[in-house]
C-alpha cells in the first residue's frame, strides 16, 4: 500500500504538476510526510529522471576544461574525435548556434577564415549583429585561392547585419606595397572598422600536418622550416603561436589585417577548431590568454586536460 501510495504521489508531483501541499491535501497527510513519500519513490527506483543533452555537450568535460585554461566558457561536443576533415562538419553543426548566442544585436563581429568556419556559416541560425567584418586578408597561391570574403558576406546575412570584406592578401612580400594597400579607400575603411569589432569569431590552424593550415600555403619551404624551427606551432587570425602561447613576429613580409593590440582588445574572442592534428596547436592558442571562449571536440579537450596536468606537474 505504500509504493502504491508513493507511485501515486510521484504521478500526481512529476506528470500532473501537483505541489506537495495539493499532494498532502488529497491523501490527508501532512507536507513533510508528502515529501518524505516522495523522497523514498526516488530512492526505492519508482521514480527516474533523466536529463537529455538537447546541445549534444559534454558539461563536465567543458567545465573542467574551462577552469583549467581560465577560459571565460567552454563548449564540447558530447562524444567526437578524429581527424579535423572527419569532424569538421558535425563540430560546425553544434557551434553554429552557440556562436549566435554569443552575439548580442549592438556587436561588430570580426571573421578570419578557416574551413570550419565555412561550415559553421552553413548552419548559423538568424540573428542580429551590428555590422560583420573580415579581419585578415585572402589567401592566394598557386595551389589555391581563398579567404574570408564570401564568408563574411554569408555570415553577414545571417545576422541580418552590413558585410565588410577586407579585399586584400593576408600577406604582402613587399612593406612597401602593404603600406599602399592600407591606403586604399575601401580597404582602409574596413581596417578602421576593426577598432569596433566587440566579438571575435576565428578558426585556429594547426602547423603538425600542412593541411591542418591554409596559413602554412602562404610561405615557401625554406621559410616553414624556419618557422617551425623557431617554435611556431598555430595560428589564428594570421598570427603565428609557439607551443608556449607567444606570439612571434613574423619576419617574411607583412601581414594585412587585425592588429595583436586589436585582437586583444575585443571583449570576446571565440575559437572554432578541433581533431588530432589541431591539438597541440590549440593548447598553444589557449597558453596565449587571446582566447575568451572555446568550441570543441571530446577528443580534442580530453588531450588538452592531459596538457595542462602535465604542465602543471612539471
């Protein structure tokens, strides 16, 4: 008679919504022993809750790795690993509406390019923004051409926002020439609009495997192994990380875009990237303090906790 009683309470409190005074009123007991009936449904297994990840995130593994790297907040996604071309889609899926999230109607947006990002932009709900803003110039070689100009205006849409393509090269041998570029009227006013951008969205590139990198096509063979051999491990937003978060000027021409003073300036930089071959350089970006908030996959936080404990042991 007790479980049946209990089971009844449970109904009436779980499906139908009761409080426990109604509970208590309609069984003629008192509130306490209403709530104790309830409380023994629950221990005895009558009752069971279960909480559905809606977001398919990972909240333990996103808090832990939040207090780990003093990160503002963290976003794993629930149960991906593999390689950055495998899981690129699915990481894109889940972060496109966290970044909309982020973005309140009165913010200037900052976009850098990255693969993920396309993907991201495909998936983006509608939103407000203020205006949206490439942040770093192309990318064109011989093997390839592309940069953020499309994504900019995609994104741009989305967030039902004005469109601010940065119609420059990420990179120009000659300062001479990047100081004329500067100078031109469209894309000086761009520039000018960075010193507004309150949100940034980047991608982050990882220099273990060359196609984990549309940066890396920017330099000639010679000048990688230079590169790598100073350090450099990542990038993000055309800056170059080594695997102890610094920044390291680069000494092959000059960089059209985001200015490190801008970068940092911004009140929310938001890192997009994921799978093995991006790891270490995403440890490398979170040593750098630039970032503010995270989107990534298990895998990739799993290693990024067994960094920072080894660190912190040494």
């Amino acid at each position: 008679m007790h479980a049946m009683q209990a089971t009844l309470a449970a109904r009436r409190y779980f499906l139908d919504g009761w409080t426990i005074k109604k509970i208590a009123g309609e069984f003629g007991m008192s509130r306490f022993k209403a709530a104790r009936l309830l409380e023994w449904a629950r221990d005895e297994g009558l009752v069971r809750i279960e909480i559905v990840n809606a977001t398919r995130s990972d909240a333990e593994l996103s808090a832990e790795l939040r207090s780990a790297y003093g990160l503002s907040d963290v976003l794993v996604v629930a149960d991906l690993d593999g390689a950055a071309d495998a899981i690129a889609r699915q990481l894109a899926e889940v972060a496109a509406p966290a970044v909309a999230e982020l973005i309140s109607p009165n913010d200037t947006v900052g976009i850098s390019w990255g693969r993920t990002l396309d993907l991201l932009v495909e998936h983006l709900p509608e939103f407000r923004a203020q205006r949206v803003v490439q942040l770093i110039g192309g990318l064109a070689t011989l093997e390839s051409a592309s940069g953020g100009i499309e994504l900019v205006r995609c994104f741009a849409e989305k967030a039902n926002a004005g469109s601010y393509p940065l119609l420059a090269p990420v990179l120009v041998r000659e300062p001479a020439v990047a100081e004329s570029l500067r100078r031109d009227p469209i894309i000086a006013e761009t520039l000018k609009l960075i010193d507004d951008v309150t949100v940034v969205v980047a991608g982050v590139g990882g220099w273990a495997d060359s196609s984990a990198s549309r940066m890396i096509e920017c330099f000639t063979a010679d000048e990688l192994e230079e590169l790598r051999g100073r350090g450099v491990c990542a990038d993000m937003c055309g800056f170059l990380f080594t695997d102890e978060g610094d920044v390291l000027l680069q000494s092959v021409g000059a960089r059209i875009g985001i200015s490190l003073e801008q970068l940092q300036a911004a009140e929310t930089v938001v890192a997009v990237a994921g799978g093995v071959e991006k790891r270490a350089a995403l440890a490398a970006v979170l040593r750098s303090g630039i970032v503010d908030v995270l989107i990534t996959d298990a895998g990739s936080a799993r290693d990024l906790l067994r960094s920072a404990r080894l660190r912190a042991i040494a």
